[in-house]
C-alpha cells in the first residue's frame, strides 16, 4: 500500500481531540473493574475542560455575594489563596470537544463530547493480560496505571490521570473529606466558605495515620465528597501532603450560574447517596467500611446503605462533631436495622486505632 494513502488512512481512522490553544484539560483518578467474564478491565474516564476568560459582571457579581457571605474583608479577596481556590470556579467551561484517551495495553477511545459544565467521559477496554505484573492487582489490592489525553495521531500528550484498578474481592474505605478528615464546619455558613476559600486547609489529628495502618492491611480508598470537583486539585494536593492514601475521588458537578452561593448548603446535600450506590453495585463481592461525620448526613446515608446492602458494609464509623444534631436519638433512627456491632462513633481518631478493616 503506498505510504500516502495509509497515512491518510491513520489520520481517518485515528481518535480525535478537538482543543483550542487557551484551553486546559485535566483527567481526575478513576476506577477501574473486571468485566467482559472477566477477560477486560473497563476503565471509566472523566474529566474536565476550561479555559481562564474574561471575570464579566455576572461573576464579579458573585463574587460580591461570596465576599459578603464570608464577611471577608478585601485584602482577603486580594490574596494568592483565594485567588487559586476561586479560579476554576471563575473559568470558562468548554462544552462540545472531544478527547483522544489511551492508557498501556488498550486501544486508544475517542470521548464523548463534554458537557455544559465542561466535563467528558468516556470508557477504556484493556485486556487482563495486557497489564503487566508490576502494576500490582493481587490479593484485593487496586493496582495503578496512568491514563492520557493525546493530541490526535501525533500522539502528544496533553494530561495524565491515574486509574485504579480495583480487584473483586477486598476491602475498601468509602470516606467523606469534609469535618472528617480537614475541618470544615459545614455547619455554619459563613466558616465553610472561609475554610474552603480563604484558610489554609486543617487536617484532623489522627486521621492520615488511621488511614495509612488501614493501607497497609490491603484496603483500597474512595473519597466521596460533596465538595465541587473545580476544588479538587486542591483537595488532592492536601490529603497527599498530609500521607492520606492514594485513592479514587468522587467530587460534585457545580457550576456558579447554576447554583448562587448563597445556595451551596442546600446543594452540598445531595448527590452521595447515589455515589456511594453505584460503587457498592460495581463491586458486589467487595467489603466496605464507610467513614464520615455527624455534621451533615452522612449517618443517615451510610445506614440506609448498611440496611440495603448489608453483605458488602463491613463498617461504620462515625465522627461526632457537637451541636444539636449530635445525640442519641438521631444515631438510633439513622441506625434503625444496623447489626450494632458494625457502627461505631468517635471523637478521635485514636479511638479506632485498635480496628482492623478486614
């Protein structure tokens, strides 16, 4: 075959990735499961695209209303902090493009064309027995490639992401972030949205070295979060400096024109319920121990999860935080059905240092 036609061929046939020069992308850490009777991991991709345009009245708008909610005074909203955590909350989201992804031993798959809110996804096919020894999948343990985004034929990288290939059997951690592994106050309005934007994050004492010895037992992690995913990088960088475990994040979709700040409480309450379902649903003959706080509700979603899929939760461990919401009564109906012995609550994290999750 002449070298022109194939070359024309190549370009025809190869996956496409329709970027503007001004344009980012970023891939967030996906899981990956056994399928296809056990012969494929299918690899979920999902990640985001924007570009930093124009702030336009609308959003300096907004801006004035965080700026009021938080009670911060300008010199705050001046400074190198706020200014990195609100940036990709200020960016241009880029709908329509679509992305050419590959990882070692698969074929490489054009995305689906992103979203409004500038997210795509797509799903990686790789053969079991195209993934090499050294990458680590044994024994309940997740083994760790890393996925790219390439520029088309050329096969210029463009972003890199890890993926988690996560074994059918095990035990995993599905573990809130906010109130149980940083302080956040969610509780009050005006203090969440100081912390998230304006403070340097507070871990909780106790929390990284909990989950460490929990690592080294075998135990995967999920880090399931209302937070938007526009925080996540700085989340990431966060609980990997504090020695938190690698693991899979499951963030929010959240978008300033969608949701006035005003309105984020509301907002924060929906959606991991239905996350934390399709992880259990995904791996059904996985174990799980839930992690979270008394703050918001997760008592209340980790005991329905318990009740509907009480093979798979293994445990329950609950951070009590102080209020009103914090007493007895509230434990025994969110727990209503619970064997009492997978539920336990805490203070600190030295309390559960004689647990192995198992």
């Amino acid at each position: 075959m002449p070298v022109s036609l194939l070359a024309r061929m190549t370009r025809r046939t190869a996956p496409l990735t329709s970027l503007a020069g001004d344009e980012t992308v970023a891939l967030f850490p996906c899981l990956g499961h056994i399928a296809g009777e056990g012969r494929e991991w299918q690899i979920p991709v999902h990640g985001e695209i924007y570009s930093q345009g124009h702030v336009g009245l609308g959003k300096r708008f907004l801006l004035k209303l965080l700026q009021r909610a938080m009670k911060a005074p300008d010199d705050a909203i001046q400074s190198d902090l706020f200014r990195a955590r609100i940036s990709r909350f200020l960016a241009n989201d880029c709908k329509g493009r679509v992305l050419a992804v590959r990882c070692d031993g698969a074929e490489p798959i054009t995305t689906k064309r992103s979203r409004g809110n500038g997210h795509f996804f797509g799903t990686l096919h790789v053969p079991v027995d195209s993934i090499p020894s050294s990458v680590g999948v044994n024994a309940g343990q997740a083994g760790r490639i890393h996925v790219e985004v390439v520029r088309g034929g050329s096969g210029e990288p463009l972003a890199a992401g890890p993926a988690y290939l996560l074994p059918s059997h095990g035990v995993s951690i599905i573990s809130d972030i906010d109130d149980t592994l940083k302080h956040s106050h969610v509780a009050c309005k005006q203090s969440l949205l100081a912390n998230t934007f304006l403070r340097e994050f507070e871990p909780i004492a106790g929390m990284s070295e909990l989950f460490r010895s929990w690592a080294k037992t075998g135990a995967a992690f999920h880090y399931v979060s209302s937070s938007p995913w526009q925080l996540y990088r700085h989340l990431a960088a966060h609980l990997a400096e504090q020695g938190f475990p690698d693991g899979s994040y499951h963030l929010r979709a959240f978008r300033l024109r969608d949701h006035l700040i005003r309105r984020i409480l509301m907002f924060r309450r929906s959606g991991k319920a239905g996350v934390i379902r399709g992880i259990l649903r995904t791996f059904p003959e996985r174990r799980f121990v839930l992690v979270g706080d008394s703050g918001e509700i997760d008592p209340e979603i980790y005991g329905a999860m318990a009740r509907k899929y009480p093979r798979q939760v293994a445990g329950i461990f609950i951070r009590q935080i102080a209020g009103p919401r914090n007493t007895p009564l509230r434990y025994q109906r969110a727990f209503r059905g619970v064997r009492c012995e997978v539920v336990r609550l805490f203070r600190e994290a030295q309390e559960l240092a004689d647990l192995r999750v198992e």
